[in-house]
C-alpha cells in the first residue's frame, strides 16, 4: 500500500498505521466486526489469539506483577515489624540494668540474644575515673579512636583485619562486620566518638557495604544514651 506525497508514492509504514488508529478512536466504533477478527501472536508460543485474548493475557500479567510487588511490600513491612519490637525489647532490658558496671555486659549479651548477632563486642572510652580500669575502657588504641570519630555511620563490610575485630571472641571465623560508632545525641551530630559496637558474623553477605543501615543507627543512638551514664559529669 502506498500514499502519494507530492509527485512521489511512499510506502504506508506500520508508524502510519499505528498514528492513524491512535488518532482515530471511532475507527474500531465505525468497523467493530475487526475486533472479533485481528489476531495476535502470543507471548506464550507463536499460536495466535484474538485481541481480546491478548488483552486479558495482559491484563494478567500486569495483576501478577502488583500481586508480586504487594507481597514484597507485605515481606519488608513485617520484618521491619520484628527488628522494631526486637530493638524495643533491647532498649526495654537496658532501661532495667541498675548497675552502670554491668551495663556494658548486659547491653552485649542483650544484642546478641534479641538480634542473634554471633559475635558483639563493646568499647567506651574517656569515661568516669571509676570505670577506667573495666576491661569494656581498656586496649583501645589511638587509631581506633580516631576511626570511630570519622565514621558518620555504621561502617558494613567484610572483615579486612580492622583492629576493631580483634576484640570480639574469635575474630577468626569472622567474615562480615557492622562498627557502630557511638557518640552523644545524634549519629550525624557533632558530639565527639566515645565508643563503638563491632557486630561480627560467619556469614560474608550479612553485613555488606552499602545496605540499609537506619536500625543499626537506632541500636545505636540508644546504646550511647545508655553509656551516657558511665561518662564524667
């Protein structure tokens, strides 16, 4: 089929088509025996279909996939669920620890228990006189101290021999970390770094550069008004 363009006859392409039928939308009005009558390739072989039956089979597909999407939705929002009421019954436990001494402990063996973290370990420093001598205020060097002030977020990655991971039990088997720093008020805030969680697992995709850190910043925040109790006043 052609059309006539000045003295010249172009071809119809299927672009034409295609405008015309999109700029005519009483065309299937004026010849309604052609919708009983097209026929489509399936996706599904190459038998063809009517363009009712193709339209459903869209239709379909695009069911399947919201149904699909809602169900992640669903997914997230009840793990989310459950890493909230595991970090309320954490803060819960260390709002109910009496001694400043057996904070630190109690706050370990806590994440560890509601989050099963196989291995956390715990470092204050510049805190009160009467703590300095407590194994959670010793064998922190400069350079830890230092790192933990540079990080405005948890750090998430593989264990590459950062000094921090050798004060967890057995650094050994541990192939992924999360270092938390920990420091008054907000994470992002000023206050200076006074201590900071090493989370450790065997598992090397656990904690990985570049997930989602919001609840290891909660777990932090609250950790460091916890400790706030063990700092000179």
């Amino acid at each position: 089929m052609t059309m006539k363009t000045g003295d010249q006859m172009n071809p119809i392409t299927e672009d034409d088509i295609a405008n015309y039928l999109a700029n005519s939308p009483d065309f299937f009005v004026r010849h309604a025996e052609l919708l009983a009558t097209v026929q489509l390739t399936s996706p599904h072989g190459n038998r063809a279909v009517s363009l009712q039956e193709r339209q459903a089979e869209m239709l379909r597909e695009k069911i399947k996939a919201l149904e699909q999407r809602i169900m992640e939705m669903v997914r997230h929002g009840n793990e989310n669920m459950v890493i909230s009421e595991r970090i309320h019954r954490w803060a819960r436990n260390l709002l109910l620890v009496q001694s400043t001494r057996a904070l630190p402990a109690t706050l370990v063996a806590e994440l560890q228990n509601q989050f099963m973290v196989p291995q956390v370990a715990l470092k204050v420093w510049d805190v009160d006189s009467r703590y300095a001598e407590e194994p959670f205020a010793q064998g922190v060097s400069d350079d830890t101290k230092t790192f933990a002030a540079s990080l405005t977020q948890p750090y998430c990655g593989v264990n590459s021999g950062i000094e921090a991971a050798n004060w967890l039990e057995d650094p050994g088997t541990t192939l992924s970390l999360a270092l938390i720093p920990l420091r008054p008020g907000a994470l992002h805030g000023p206050g200076k770094a006074f201590g900071m969680l090493v989370l450790g697992s065997p598992d090397p995709q656990r904690y990985q550069a570049g997930m989602a850190t919001d609840f290891l910043e909660h777990i932090a925040e609250l950790a460091s008004a916890a400790l706030s109790r063990l700092r000179p006043r």
